[in-house]
C-alpha cells in the first residue's frame, strides 16, 4: 500500500491534536485528547507528563481508526514550549512538569540575570530576560527541590519526551530545546555556561537533531498502543509556535505570521542568527535559519476576560454575545470614542519583559458604551502588535509586507481589517485551522523524502489563503497617528506599575488576620 499521508502531532497545553496530512496539505484524519492542567498554589501549572503520552496515544488511535495505519509514511510532533519535566532512567516521571504559565521562579530570574548577566543570556540563548523560558526554573528546582534535580536522568522538554515513549529514543530537536533558554542559539548545542551557573549537568539534557531528521521508528508497545504500524519513522520538528510559522510557508521573503489565539504570537524568518529585546529569537522548523518573533500573552484570552468578569455574559449565550459585540464595535469610530486600553493583563513579553506589567483601560467615561470597550480591546492588541512588528523589523533589518493570520481570532472580520489598517499591510486569512500541526506534518513529509527541502514542502503543503483585508487609507492615517499616541501611554504609566506591584507583593507577604 502506498504510504501517501503523514501525521503532525500537535501536543498544546489542553489537549492534543493528531491529523494525517496528504501531499498538498488537505487534512484527512484528526484525532484529539484533552490534557490536564494542574494549579497547586497561586502562579504554579503543572501537568504530569503520563497525560502528554495518554493524550498522544489516544489522538493517534482516534486518526488509525479513521485511515489505513499502512498509509503512513511517518510522523513529527509540534509541542507546548517552555515546559520541561525529570525523568528517571526508564524514562519514569520523578515530579509534575512545570508548565510555561507557571511564575514560581521570578526572585530565581531576577537574581540568575543579575549574577550571570542579561545581555550575555539573551546574547547566547536568544531570549531577553523573562519568566517564560525554563531556565529559571531550573533554578528554582536547583535551589529548592535539588533531591530531585540530582535524581534525574533527563531533563526533557514536551518533544523529547513523546519522542522517548513513541521510538524508546531520548532525542529532541533544537527547535524545541531552544525556547528551554539554555541552547546556544549560534551553535546549536547546549550551553554549558548557561547550564552551570543553572546547577544543572549538562548530561542529563538530550541529544539534539535538526528539524527533519529521523529519530527513530514506533516500537511495538507504541504500536499497540496507537494502532501504528511499528516500522513507522518519526522526525524531528520543533515548538508550536515556529511550526505554525512553517505551517503558513513564512519562510518567503516579506511574510510574517500571526497567530490571533489566547496569546498573540507573531514571528518571521531571518536567515542569521539575530537578536535584539524587540523580539525574541528562535530556531526555525526549517533546513537552516531562525525564527525572529514577538509575543503579547494576553490575545482571546482578554476577550473572554472581558466578557465573562466585566460584561457578566453567561457562557453559554457567549457566541451570541459576541457576535452583538462585534456590531456594536464596528458602529464605533477608530479611537472607541477615547477609550484605550493596554493589554498586559499576563505581564509584557515584547518589548519591554516585565512580567509584572499589568492591563490599563484609560478613558472611561459615564458615556462609554460596551462596544467601545470591545473596540479598545481590539485596537490595544492590534496597536501593541503593529508596534511591536516595527521594532523588530528595525532590530533585524528585513520588512515585512503582509500576515498571514490564523487562530480562533481570525474569525472576526473587524480585528482582521483593524490589524490591516493599523499595521498597513495586507493581512491574509489562513485556511489552515490547524497550522502546527501542519507545521510538523511538512517536518515529517521532509524527512521521509516527499519533498527535497522544508522551502519545498512548506510551499506545496501550505493552506490557501481564504480572504485578504486590505488597509484602508483613510484608516491607516488615523491608526497611525492613534499608535503615536499609544506608543506613550505605557511608559509614562511604567513607574507607577512597579511602585503598585511592589505594594501587591508586600501586601501578599503579611500574614493574614
């Protein structure tokens, strides 16, 4: 039978998402699994890597059922980043994973950028100072539960440990050791500088491969497990974020993703290595070259914030509501009526990386109205984008004439035409709903020899474009003289942010009466 499909594995933080792509990136199957997320104190997430595997089996069972299991020709994983868990040496988990929401390591990163420096971690591993990276973690485990660090065999990200259990294989590849924060971004290797002043040997982080390259086939238990056949080739692929980015073929000149989901990340491809505290720098799931990507924790998540805490919208009357919210922001002019808001509500990634930054809504007044509220939310998150994207264009020299968009929201004409107008530039509509896992898919169809190169596969495989919003000139101009304004709100709010965290901190350390 001819192996015509492969499987991109797409493993998020609540569930995972197998689908059997064919050559010219039509999805056939799919397969899902949820994964639990556990919140033992305020600021810690944490999952037991089991359910990563449970999830994984499952979601490839579902899809075996659907196809014939002989069709595949091989399967590479997109994961969560930022999470990590130890292992033993038979691979058995020795505490929950730390997730990458979890903020338990903030005096860790604080005094680890101190000691060792924040232009030389940001230099060597190509993340500015920030809580997301594992590393500070690292260190909290080195400094807090250091039985357990010791114990350890593997230290394993989400990819290195599917990949274990799927091919019994401890490998993983650099386009998911590097969101860790401890891989020398110009040389591919771990960094031993890094590792040691973390407390953490070297040894017991995994062997690292290419995006692409052949880890190892299914073994018997996996295939029994997952309804694979045991010869089927798995590859290496790399972190969600940059195989959404190959998934939408941004590895052409001029292109940049975007991805509207609960976070908002946006990324494109730079061939050398650069780095700058506009964006941050990671590898590409590609045959060479990096990804140079800006990040605002705070997407859709700020929308159901908005409509369940403030507006009291029950949820199941949510899409309705949404879609009456939707009307009443499109009737408001460009600006809400002088409602801005700024939307750190999970702290600020680029570009200033406080983790304690926190959302304002300025302008209120007895006459706002609820769609105007909505409207802010919208332009807060576009004007911090478009902000953001000119400094990184500027950090690293290269332009950016249009976004391709994806994630849940897409779906709304309105913030697709405000991005167009504010960013002025074509933005593009993805058809592919599910661009990570056709990130990985294209990883696996290069490895198993469908296509010559990842610039080949990403240009055959990649979703068509359904719409295309194109900026408006009338709106550009008023978007551009809004964002002048935007671009000073946050700075002259900054002093008065910190002074506030700090009085939250103190308050949090009293006791209680």
């Amino acid at each position: 039978m001819q192996r015509d499909l492969v499987i991109g594995i797409d493993s998020s933080t609540t569930a995972t998402k197998a689908i059997a792509w064919d050559r010219t990136g039509a999805p056939v199957a799919e397969g899902r699994a949820a994964i639990p997320l556990a919140q033992p104190r305020p600021r810690y997430f944490e999952q037991e890597p089991e359910d990563w595997w449970r999830s994984t089996f499952l979601a490839l069972r579902e899809v075996a059922s659907k196809v014939e299991p002989a069709r595949i020709a091989g399967v590479a994983i997109s994961n969560q980043r930022e999470t990590f868990g130890l292992f033993g040496e038979h691979g058995e988990s020795i505490r929950p994973a730390i997730v990458w929401l979890d903020e338990r390591a903030m005096d860790q990163m604080r005094r680890f950028a101190a000691s060792f420096g924040a232009q030389k971690i940001h230099s060597i591993s190509g993340k500015p100072v920030d809580i997301t990276p594992c590393l500070y973690r690292m260190v909290w485990l080195r400094e807090n539960e250091p039985h357990f660090l010791d114990r350890a065999a593997y230290v394993s990200e989400v990819h290195g440990y599917l990949c274990f259990r799927l091919t019994g294989r401890w490998t993983t590849s650099t386009a998911s050791a590097d969101p860790m924060g401890v891989l020398d971004m110009e040389r591919l290797v771990w960094s031993q500088d890094i590792l040691a002043a973390a407390g953490v040997p070297i040894d017991k982080m995994l062997p690292l491969v290419r995006p692409g390259a052949f880890i190892g086939t299914i073994t018997e238990a996996s295939a029994q497990a997952t309804g694979l056949p045991a010869d089927t080739p798995v590859f290496a692929a790399g972190g969600d974020g940059q195989c959404a980015g190959t998934g939408v073929d941004v590895l052409r000149s001029g292109r940049a993703y975007i991805n509207l989901g609960t976070a908002v990340v946006s990324g494109s491809y730079s061939e050398r290595y650069v780095f700058d505290a506009a964006f941050r720098t990671e590898t590409a799931v590609a045959d060479r070259g990096y990804i140079v990507e800006t990040c605002l924790r705070s997407g859709t998540f700020l929308i159901d914030w908005l409509s369940r805490e403030l507006l009291g919208i029950d949820p199941q009357r949510e899409l309705e509501a949404l879609t009456a919210l939707e009307a009443e922001a499109s009737a408001s002019p460009v600006g809400a009526n002088g409602v801005m808001l700024v939307p750190y509500w999970e702290g600020c990634m680029t570009p200033y990386w406080d983790a304690s930054a926190r959302g304002v809504i300025a302008g209120l007044s007895g006459s706002t109205r609820r769609g105007e509220l909505y409207r802010a939310l919208l332009e807060g998150i576009v004007l911090e984008q478009a902000l953001a994207s000119k400094r990184l264009q500027s950090g690293c020299g290269q332009a950016i004439d249009h976004y391709v968009a994806v994630g849940g929201g897409t779906a709304s004409d309105l913030w697709m035409q405000i991005l167009a107008d504010a960013a002025g530039v074509p933005v593009h509509r993805s058809a592919s709903k599910e661009a990570s896992s056709l990130g990985a898919a294209m990883a696996a169809a290069t490895g198993c020899g469908w296509f010559r190169s990842f610039t080949e596969a990403s240009a055959a495989m990649a979703g068509h474009i359904v719409r295309t919003f194109e900026p408006r000139p009338k709106e550009k101009a008023a978007y551009a003289e809004l964002g002048e304004i935007y671009r000073e709100l946050w700075p002259a709010l900054s002093s008065w942010n910190r002074k506030l965290a700090r009085f939250v901190e103190q308050q949090a350390a009293m006791p209680q009466s």
